[in-house]
C-alpha cells in the first residue's frame, strides 16, 4: 500500500492515519529540521483549521498561551502511549498522565452534527460547546480508540533518519511513515555502504 502524505500549506495531512495520529503529526521532519506547528498560537490555530478543513478534524480556535501548553502536554502524553504500545512495554502506571489530561474534558461528552463544507459530519462535542474543549475530546477519543482499536496491533514508529512520526503499518514489508522517508532511509543506506567500500 503506498502511504500517502502531503504537506498542505505547512501542515503535514496523513489521510490515512487516525486524528490522534495526525495530530502527532503536528511535529515532523521535514527533511531538514524538525517543524512543530504547536510552536505558536498561530501555527497550532493553523494546524486546526488545515486539518479541519481536509480531514474533517474539530473546529479550529487560536488558543490561549494556557490551551496552547494544554495541547502540547496533550501531544506529549499520548506520544508517550504511542511509544509504549509499539515497544509492548505498556503499564498501568503509563496511562495515569493520559487519563488525568482526558478525564475533565470527556466527563460530559455526546456526539454532534457539524457541517463540513457541504457534508453533514458526526463529531464528538462536549456539552460546553466551545472549540477547546471539543477539540480536546475529539483528540482524547481518537486516541482511545487508536490505542485500544485493532490499529494498536499495526502501530510502527518510522525507522527511517530523524524521523518522529507513527504510521499505521497496513503492509507488512513497510517500515516508514511515507515513501518519502524510505527514500530517505535508502539513500542513507547507499551513502553508507558506499564510504564502507571506499
């Protein structure tokens, strides 16, 4: 299966992966440093509103400099499953930071049409109605569902340099997040093999 990604206005959209995936994706290689679109107010309300728009995410906010640390605490404990569950070294007390960041905002949780475009769409919403707290539950359920789903079986780290990304691994003969990264990690292979034999 060819694993498809494009770069979209500086935000790095993977059709294929879960919401929770994608917005680890929010920090990414991009072949010559590590891009963070959670670095900013600005550049997380980016990624919302492009991943709103192509991949039907929760309605995009600029959030506040406090909701700004909240998502990046929320990237940094699901990251943390992710890792976990791809090394099978997953305890009890790993998931204690995750559920302590989840539980406020799933506490009153319920699903809700949101128009899309021209697409009636279901959502996860929160019974406060605002954009931050929908956000957080539609992220803390795509991770839950990741995690625990049959996708937690197929989850792989991308093996090739400097890459942080998880992908889905629908093949098993893949190990990378994109054609882009095994390219990469068969140049460097070629690189190496060649100053070996020089």
């Amino acid at each position: 299966m060819t694993r498809t990604r494009e770069i979209t206005d500086g935000v790095l959209l993977r059709p294929f992966e879960s919401l929770a995936t994608n917005f680890l994706s929010s920090r990414y290689y991009d072949g010559r440093r590590i891009i963070d679109l959670l670095d900013s107010r600005e550049s997380a309300e980016h990624w919302m509103s492009t991943v709103h728009a192509h991949l039907h995410g929760p309605a995009p906010f600029l959030p506040t400099a406090t909701q700004l640390d909240r998502l990046r605490t929320a990237r940094t404990h699901i990251e943390a499953l992710y890792e976990k569950v791809v090394t099978r070294t997953l305890s009890e007390a790993d998931v204690a930071a995750f559920n302590a960041t989840s539980s406020v905002t799933l506490s009153a949780t319920q699903l809700g049409v949101v128009r899309i475009g021209d697409v009636d769409t279901l959502t996860f919403r929160t019974t406060s109605e605002s954009s931050e707290s929908n956000t957080f539950v539609a992220l803390s359920i795509a991770a839950m569902d990741t995690l625990t789903g049959p996708r937690a079986r197929i989850l792989r780290k991308c093996h090739a340099p400097r890459c942080v990304l998880y992908f889905t691994q629908f093949d098993s003969r893949q190990h990378w997040c994109s054609n882009v990264c095994g390219n990469r990690a068969r140049v460097a292979r070629a690189a190496v093999h060649q100053r070996s034999s020089t």
